[in-house]
C-alpha cells in the first residue's frame, strides 16, 4: 500500500473563502480552494482541487488520488464546521 503524505496550512477570507498553501508532502504541487455560499438555512461549497504529483500517473490513479484527498478534505471541513457552529471552538 502506497502512504502519500503532505502538509497543507489554510488561509481565510471569512466568511466565503478557504484556501490550501501547500507547505510539502509527496507532491509537486499541491492547490486547492473551498467557496462558499448560501443562506441562512443552507450552505453550498464549491470545492476545487488541482494535484500534481511529479510523475506520470495512469488515469484511474489518478482519479484514486484526486477522490481520497477530496473526501478527506471535505470530512475535514464538515468536522471543522460542526465544532465551530457549537461553540466548542
């Protein structure tokens, strides 16, 4: 089983925008971005995401890849959202 590892820091244009600067890991590259929009009764999020791992990478593992970060980037974002909201901060 192959470990990818990386380290991102958020940046924060409250209350619309989160984005990743990519401070290493297993990548090239490394970009992604939340947007956020809605109303009191709803959220919306607009996520994208832009990996580049420094080799060339056959199309289903790629889409592997991009599928597992995401997933773990908006469990991440859903956890974050649910402590802020209640107040335990």
């Amino acid at each position: 089983m192959l470990k990818v590892r990386y380290q991102l820091r958020h940046v924060y244009d409250e209350p619309r925008w989160i984005g990743s600067e990519y401070l290493g890991g297993n990548f090239r590259a490394f970009e992604g971005e939340y947007e956020l929009t809605g109303d009191a009764g709803s959220t919306h999020v607009r996520f994208d995401l832009r990996i580049d791992p420094g080799v060339k990478v056959p199309r289903p593992a790629a889409r592997m890849l991009n599928q597992a970060v995401m997933g773990r980037a908006l469990e991440d974002l859903k956890s974050r959202v649910e402590v802020v909201t209640s107040g335990a901060q």
